[in-house]
C-alpha cells in the first residue's frame, strides 16, 4: 500500500471446494472470502440472485458469543452493513444477462482489534471471484479513507479513526468509482472530492495485486460460457415501435402523480399485447416484460437529455414541493411529519435514560450506543400488499445512513445525558425516503428540545447519461429516476458542510468533474430544504415537552460511588424510593458519572441534594452540624455527612475537664462540631466542640 502498510492475499489453502476462495490478512485481522454460483440460471429468472454473507467469528478475538446457545446466529446490524457495502459493490460488475444463483461468502476468521475488517471484506469477496471461472466485469476493491489531523489515512486503526473529521469507505474499479459511503463533520464538497481521490488511487495497487493473483490460478481464465437468456429481435423491434412514441409522450408529460404515471405506461404496454394472437402473447410474455422496460427506461433518459424535462415535469434542479409539521403527535417526547413530493416520513423521538443504552457485543466493537435511529418501510408506503417479515437488510442500511448524516450535530454528555430513540416510519414512498427519514429527524429532534448544534437535511441527486458526452445532474430523484438511471447519490449535511453521504454508480468511467457538479447541485438542493424546514422549526424548543423525562447529570469523586450505592445498593435503592427518581451510576475514569431522571424537578432536586451530600469532601475547618452516632468510654461519633463520622475526643468536647462520657450525650443528639483534622493515612476525621466554646476566663488572684 502507498502508506507502507501491507496487506496479502492468498488463494489455494483453504476452502478448496468453492469455485473461488481467498484468505485476505492486514496485521493480524484475517477473513476467508469464497464464491460459489450454480452453473445453470433457474427457469424464469431474469435477474441475478446475489447473495452476501459477512460473518464475524467471536473465536477470531477469543471472545464467547453472548446469549443462552453461545453460538453464533442471526447476523447483527453491523455485520448486515458490512455486507450491504460489499453487494452493492460488486452487484453492478456482474454482466447483465448472468443469472445464476451466486453466493459470496465472507468471514472474520481473526482480529487484532487494530485494523477494521470492513474495509477488507470488498477487496477479499473481489479476489475471490478473480480466481474463480465466474463471470464478473472486475477486480474492483474497496479502502477505507479517514482525515485525522488534516492528513488523509488509508485503513487507519480503530484508535486513529476516533479522531477523524472524515470516515468514508470508497469502492472502485481501475477506472471508475463504484460505491462511497461514510459520515463527515460539516466538510466542504472539494474535500470530499479529495478524500474519494485519495481512495481511489490507494485501491489502483490493490487491484494489480488481485490481477497478479489471478495471473497465477489456471482456473481463473477463461470464464465460464453460459447462456442465460433467449431473445427474440423481431420482438424487440417490435415493442421498440409500438410503444417507443406513445413512452416519450408520458415520459414528457410532466405528471407528478406516480400512479398516474404508471397507469399510463401500462397501457402501452397493454395495447401492444392486445395487438398480439393469444399464442404469441402466452409464449412472449416474460421477454415482453423486458423489451417494454427498455423501451421505458430509453424514453424518460431522451426526454430528460433531450429536453431538460423530467416525468414529473420539474427541471433538473428542482425540487419537489415540501411541506412539515411538528408536535403531531401529542404524548411523543418529539415528532415531525416532512413531506416531499409523494415521499413522507413520519418521525418520532424518544428519551431515555443511560438503562437505555444499546449493548453492542460483537466480536470486534463492543460497548454501549445512546444514539438509535430505527427506519421502517411498511408495503403500504408503495400501495403493495405484503406482509411484514422482520426487519430488512434495506431498512438496516437507509437507517444507518440518516443516523450518519444526524449523528455529527447532536450533542454529547454532560450536554446531552439521554439515550436517544428515533423512529421514522415511511408513510408513502416515491424516492430518497431515507433523506426524508433526515428531514423529519432534524425537525423531531428541535421540538423534543435536543439542543442539535445545526439542522441537517438530506438529498438524493440522480444521473443520466448517453453513450456519448451528454449527461443530467438530477435533484431530489424520484423512485423511476433511481431505478432507470445511472446514479443514485444521497448527501446530507448543515448549511456548513457535509455530514453523510451514500453513492451507488451503475455506469462505468464517471468523471471526478461530474461527481462535483453532483455535489454542488446538492449543496443548492439541501439548502433550499433546510429553508422549507426552518420555516416550520428554525431551532430547538427551549425546553423539553412536560411529559418527557428530566435528567440531571452530576460527576463526583471516584471513591464516593460505594458510599452513594450504599451495601448492596442500600442507600440508592433508598434514595430512589424516596425521592422517585430512577439514578444511574458509571464509574468513567477517576469519576463517577450519576444520572439522575424524573418528570419532577423537585424530586430530582432532592436527590442532587442527598447525593452531593454524601459525596462532598469534607475541609478542615469547616463547622458541621452532626449526629451522635455512637458513644464509646474515649469520646464520640459524630456524623457530619451521610456516610461520614468523626471522632468528638473526650478531651476535645469542653475546655473543662471531663473524666466520663456518662451523661454527656445520647444517641441522636445534634452536636455543633468543628473538623480540626483529616489523619493522612486513614482519612480519619478528628472533630472538635471545645474549638466553638469560648475559651472561659481564668479567675482573679484573690
């Protein structure tokens, strides 16, 4: 690597059996990647059924899996994104008409808890196809690129990234970038240019190692000859001139209601089937299902290149009307509605407590989350029909994406003490849903009183191109725009710099000149957003809303943090209980953090009191009002704090003397004391009465 670091890869030890399979080691972390795809496409499939499979072994840190079973099982949400950022990598590489059901499967099979796996898991899965006979327009690769103090890093150590203002991973091939995807802090659209250069060029080494590789594996060349489709001119030519002219007219319409849109194009469809026998349409239905896409696909790109125009009728830097409410929902800590266009995000935010912490156990991070976005896309939002069945790699990835773009501008502890839950469910959905799920966090965020340093808002840019030089940056893309072009490339960001970012490119060769117009044409859009969005909120609420809970965050001394738990957590079960509040302890360094919540300020109050009173060091000098704890033949205890006893010497209770304790003081008696001494190596408290009396006056020589 340009930075002296040393990655290898090897083939031919292991898994054997797969049709192509690689060990990728960097430091001591390793990963095993193997590839296997049937020789033959199942009937119907006009599709490539691609799987990956990003597995981490707990063995690899010689950690157990928690859990009863100790074994590993569903994959978490870390390993689903590691996953999602190598398919969709290598899912355009792969040739059009190849159908064949291909697993890629990568696994952690050693951590030194240095180096990341993530930005290994591409460059494993792409050599292990190098050196298979599967077909795959490749080798592609994939690095991590992080900025720490201002120099640009290539796969930097978990240590070193904590520091980063930029943490992007980038996927490319020799010519063209491929996927990007990170989390920023407020950077300039050239720096991110910059970042996504500096990957490329580190990825270009990459690739000549897997092509020497390669080189070096007989079974790698030539590919596999399959054939996996069967076409039919005379019907493409057909649908072509059928349907073409009738596309252009809907394509060209300006529309915006997606229905009607649909609507329209069935039709056309539906009039070139009907112009067909009943034999011919039974045994060319599934290719002219294919052939009218295309003729679909073509007729919105040429009126959009052509004519500027675009199937809703907006320019191409348009953005689609938007309208926002806040407060919606009465009895949610915070929620917003953002509307745009035929997308809308409902969002709620909820506080909690640190007992509301995430726990992540996984066999490289591990540690607590107090920052949660969950994304939701019920079928309803497109007007389908279908059951829910758990969570989606989908809904994983988008949500993962806005709590990048929001997780920069939310303030941390002491600021900051909750654990925060944001929710966004997709009540309708045409494009860039997941910069909605941004939009309407923002907003729910302000007006649960989250004091976020700035809004942020979110955008999807598209991309048209021709065969030639002729090219459209497209804002805020519609659901058609994403799936028939050429570019889906989500920013997000403050009226100061990016946040987040997400691109997927499905043309090779894309220019770093085209790629920063899309990134200033983002930049006028999400302004523009931010706009509609202050209209309706500018800054957080003052305070938060009346049934959400309070939490006030002390730190005290390390060595109180047994005296307030109490034996068996005693006392703070007690104060709990009398003062009805929920306290939450955490020894961070030589402190321990106390969290104190209720929806009652006063009770809260009383609770800081108690705690701050067993937690106070006491001072020499200082003038207490004590309890007679105990009374013993030399003196007393005396507690001047909860949890604190002096010693009252018997010599140090009056300036007279005093020859027994009998009669002096009972248990419970309030006795004014002053501290006169601290013992340094016990920390004993040596207490004083005698120190307050005034010293009596000797009596006159008679």
């Amino acid at each position: 690597m340009p930075d002296g670091q040393e990655i290898t890869i090897e083939t031919g030890k292991l898994a054997k059996q797969a049709h192509g399979s690689v060990v990728v080691k960097m430091g001591g972390t390793m990963l095993l990647a193997t590839v296997v795809s049937n020789e033959d496409a199942k009937e119907g499939v006009d599709f490539l059924p691609l799987t990956v499979e990003y597995q981490e072994k707990y063995a690899s840190t010689g950690k157990f899996p928690g859990g009863f079973f100790k074994r590993e099982a569903r994959p978490s949400e870390s390993e689903i994104l590691i996953s999602r950022l190598v398919d969709r990598a290598l899912r355009p590489l792969f040739p059009d008409d190849y159908h064949s059901d291909t697993l890629v499967s990568i696994q952690l099979i050693s951590s030194d808890k240095v180096h990341l796996p993530d930005c290994l898991a591409c460059l494993a899965a792409s050599a292990a196809l190098a050196v298979s006979d599967i077909p795959f327009n490749g080798p592609i690769s994939e690095v991590r690129v992080a900025r720490i103090n201002g120099k640009m890093e290539i796969n930097p150590s978990i240590e070193a990234l904590a520091h980063a203002d930029i943490d992007i991973i980038v996927a490319a091939s020799e010519d063209s970038i491929v996927m990007v995807e990170g989390e920023m802090k407020e950077v300039s659209e050239q720096e991110m240019l910059e970042a996504i250069k500096t990957a490329h060029n580190a990825i270009k080494v990459q690739l000549e190692a897997i092509r020497q590789l390669a080189a070096q594996v007989p079974s790698s060349s030539p590919k596999r000859v399959y054939s996996h489709e069967t076409h039919d001119e005379a019907l493409h030519e057909a649908v072509f001139a059928f349907c073409y002219d009738g596309c252009v007219e809907v394509a060209r319409s300006g529309n915006a209601n997606k229905k009607a849109r649909s609507e329209a194009f069935k039709a056309i469809r539906k009039a070139f089937e009907e112009s067909l026998s009943p034999e011919e349409l039974e045994s060319k239905a599934p290719l002219i299902g294919v052939y009218f896409h295309d003729v679909e696909k073509k007729a919105m790109r040429q009126v959009i290149l052509n004519e500027k125009k675009r199937l809703d009728g907006r320019g191409l830097t348009d953005i689609r009307p938007i309208w926002c409410e806040v407060d919606y929902l009465p009895s949610a800590h915070g929620s917003a509605i953002f509307t745009r266009g035929e997308t809308q995000s409902l969002t709620t935010v909820t506080l909690g407590t640190k007992m509301d912490e995430q726990m992540i156990d996984g066999a490289v991070i591990e540690g607590t989350n107090n920052f949660l976005l969950h994304y939701n896309f019920p079928s309803f939002s497109t007007g389908e029909a279908r059951a829910s069945r758990g969570t989606s790699r989908r809904e994983i990835g988008h949500g993962n994406l806005a709590l990048r773009a929001l997780k920069p501008i939310v303030p941390q502890a002491p600021e900051n003490p909750y654990t925060i839950r944001i929710v966004s469910d997709i009540l309708e959905s045409n494009g860039s849903s997941s910069m909605a799920t941004v939009c309407a966090g923002t907003l729910a965020l302000m007006d649960a009183g989250v004091k976020l340093a700035k809004p942020v808002s979110g955008i999807a840019m598209g991309l048209i191109t021709d065969d030639g030089n002729k090219y459209a940056v497209l804002s805020d893309i519609l659901g058609d725009e994403d799936h028939l072009g050429d570019m889906d490339f989500k920013v997000t960001g403050t009226k100061d710099g990016i946040t987040a970012c997400q691109m997927d490119i499905k043309v090779h060769g894309l220019s770093y000149e085209i790629m920063l117009n899309a990134l200033n044409q983002a930049k006028e859009g999400r302004l523009h957003i931010l706009g509609e969005m202050t209209k309706v909120l500018s800054a957080p609420r003052e305070d938060y809303k009346p049934h959400a809970p309070r939490i006030i965050e002390l730190r005290i001394p390390k060595e109180f943090i047994g005296a307030v738990i109490g034996p068996g957590g005693k006392i703070i079960q007690e104060m709990q209980r009398e003062t009805n509040t929920v306290i939450v302890i955490e020894e961070v360094g030589d402190q321990g953090v106390v969290q104190i919540s209720s929806n009652d300020k006063v009770s809260i109050d009383k609770a800081v009191a108690r705690i701050r009173a067993i937690a106070a060091t006491p001072e020499i000098g200082d003038i207490y009002q004590g309890k007679v704890k105990s009374i013993v033949a030399f003196g007393a205890f005396v507690e001047i704090m909860p949890g604190k006893d002096g010693l009252l010497h018997i010599s140090e209770i009056d300036h007279r003397r005093i020859e027994t304790m009998d009669g002096i003081f009972k248990e419970g008696d309030i006795v004014e004391v002053k501290l006169i001494d601290v013992d340094k190596k016990t920390g004993k408290l040596k207490l004083s009465r005698k120190a307050l009396i005034p010293k009596p006056e000797k009596a006159a020589n008679s």
